[in-house]
C-alpha cells in the first residue's frame, strides 16, 4: 500500500466516524493527498469518489485518463466524452456506490458550478465540506511529506544566501527585479516553481506585511523584507529575512531587528507537544510588547504549513489547538512602523515528541553576506 492509498483508507475512517457515506474531491490539495493526481481545476468535470467503504472511483474527461492511470493508485477510472453529458456519469456511479441518499462531503474549494451538478444528480442526499475529514487528517505529516518539506526548506536556505550575497550589487535594482532574481535562484537550487508570490518590500514598503514588489528601487541602507519559498515534491518552502544589502540601516533598526530574532527565538522555543498553538503566539507577542511595539506586530504569529502555503493550525490567539508530533507551521514575528521600514523573520518549524525541529538554517542576521 503506498502513502496515497493509506491516506485514502485514513479518510474511510474518519467518515465512518463523522457518519458520513462518502467524500466527492476534484481537483485540490486534498485529491492530490488521496490519490497522487495533481492537477488545477478546469472547466470539465473532474471527481473522484471515496466511499466510506470499498475503493474509490474517478470520474474524469477521457482526455485525463491515461494520465490518471499512471499517475494514480486508483483503478476504478471512468471517463466521459466532450458531447455526454457528466451529471448522467455521476448518478450512475452514485447508484453503483449506493450514494443516491447520502451524506456527501464535498471539497471546500469545488467550484458552485459543480457542486450544484452534484445537488441536481443526487437530490435526496445531503452535503457537507470535506474539511470535516481532511483537516485532520492533513494536519500531522507524514514521513514522506516531512522529507519534501525539508527539501523545500533547504532550497529557501540556499536561495537566502545567495541573495545576500548580492551585497551591494542589490542596490539600484527595483523589487521587481530582485524578486526575478530570487525566482530564478530558487529555480536554480532544486525548486519547482513558486510558493506564492515572492515578496520584496524595500524601505518603507517593509511596513506592509503582504507587499507583493514594485518599481521602487532599493537604496543604500534600506531594510529589505525577502518572503519567498518553492514547491518541492508538491509541498512548499516558506521562509522571510529582512536584509540591509549596503550602506548604514535607518535609526531604530538594530533594535527593532533585535527584538524580532528575539521573539522568533522565544517562539519557536515554546513549540512542543502538548502546548497550545496559542501560546506560541503568546511567546513572541510578549517579547513584542515588552519592547514597547505591541501595536505594531499586526498580524498573527504563523500558519501552518504542507500542501497549501496557508493551512491549519494558525498560530493565533484564541486557537486552543494543542500542538502534536508532526505539525508542521511557521513562525514569523514582525514589527512594522509605518512609512519608515518593516522587520519580519520566519522560520518553519515541525513539532517532535520532545520539542520542534527547525527546518529554515540561513542567516537570520540582518547584514548581508
């Protein structure tokens, strides 16, 4: 049994237990997790159905069919042709699979359009989100996706040095080409494509924590906010460090940028089983506000981390989630002042059976290499 069909099995039993008949996916983190088929959503139907018991069934455009078979664990393939008509394909495998009356979890992220085609075809059963079951189920990683996870760090390591190394060759490039810079770098050290967009913010754009990056040049002594990660193996890197390339940093900096490695260092500290999420949002929000910038650290303290960027657990107040061996989530603290600059460090961290082990290792200082 390979790691996608154990997943899959997992689901079954967690439907069991949340008394539901079957999961409906299409194309989503969590139909990649099931059946090892990546693709992003598109206009034809595509589904695959995880019944609470027996094997799971794909319905998909016969176009993908070939593709499914050898890239999925799945045998039970069945396709459709551009002129029929998927709702007729649907209620045939909801009878096969006696699903008619049901209670179905359907995808978080299915498109209305296909959710309302699965109403239409089942009238009498009953829908749900799929989150019920994968959130939990996702929210512990396992060895392989561990491994694809430190890859992925490792490749955010290695871009984060030798960006630094750019030194003063950075200034006079706009955020916009930094950013190219870093992408291509991050290509360059293994990764499979971007994360999410890589943020640049330079100067005063610092002090806006989703800055994507524009046309404003870097200067001589400005602080440089650098957030950015690839995907390896379908999992992601994601790793910020706030950077002066050359010159002298503006008053106030050093400090700021002290108290932001400290907090990090407080937080990825508190992370252990048995612990709260909250409290490690409690750890680096006290280093914070014992500083005198409480109101400055905007946002919450991470996010968890696996095949989406952004995913369960959040490390924010009032998340009483206790933390367990194989979470895996960020741990980012910044401080931002308004119109003068932005620090944030971020590490990705995955809770142990007797602590965390850190999987971001490139400098956190604030000085290029």
């Amino acid at each position: 049994m390979n790691d996608f069909e154990r997943r899959a099995r997992a689901c079954q039993e967690r439907l069991e237990a949340v008394d539901a008949d079957a999961a409906v996916l299409f194309p989503s983190p969590n139909l990649y997790y099931a059946s090892g088929f990546h693709e992003e959503p598109a206009e034809r139907h595509l589904f695959l159905f995880v019944p609470e018991t027996g094997d799971p069934v794909f319905l998909v455009p016969k176009l993908y069919a070939s593709q499914i078979r050898d890239e999925s664990w799945v045998s039970d393939v069945r396709t459709w042709a551009d002129g029929d008509d998927p709702v007729e394909a649907v209620k045939t495998i909801a009878d096969d699979l006696d699903l008619a009356g049901g209670h179905l979890l359907v995808d978080d992220t299915m498109w209305a359009r296909f959710t309302q085609d699965l109403e239409a075809a089942l009238p009498d059963a009953t829908f749900g989100l799929a989150s019920e079951v994968f959130d939990d189920l996702r929210l512990r990683k396992d060895d392989t996706e561990l491994d694809a996870l430190r890859r992925a760090a490792e490749v955010s390591d290695q871009a984060s040095e030798e960006i630094r190394k750019l030194g003063g060759a950075a200034v006079g490039l706009t955020e916009r080409e930094l950013a190219e810079e870093i992408e291509s770098t991050l290509a360059g050290a293994g990764g499979g494509g971007l994360a999410f967009d890589v943020i640049v913010g330079s100067g005063p754009n610092g002090a806006k924590p989703h800055h994507s990056h524009g046309d404003r040049e870097i200067q001589r002594g400005d602080p440089v906010v650098l957030d950015f990660g690839a995907f390896v193996d379908h999992y992601p890197g994601d790793q910020t460090r706030t950077v002066v390339f050359a010159g002298d940093p503006p008053e106030g900096f050093e400090e700021v940028h002290r108290v932001v490695l400290e907090a990090l260092e407080a937080g990825v500290a508190a992370v252990e089983p048995g612990v709260e999420a909250q409290a490690v949002d409690r750890a680096t929000r006290r280093v914070i506000e014992d500083a005198g910038y409480g109101d400055e650290f905007i946002h919450r303290t991470g996010h968890g981390v696996g095949l989406e960027v952004h995913e369960p657990p959040y490390i924010v107040e009032g998340n009483d989630q206790v933390l367990e061996p194989g979470m895996v989530f960020s741990v980012e603290p910044g401080i931002y002042l308004d119109g003068r600059f932005g620090v944030r460090i971020e590490d990705l961290v995955v809770v142990t059976d007797d602590g965390c082990e850190r999987l971001n290792h490139s400098p956190r200082t604030w000085e290029s290499l």
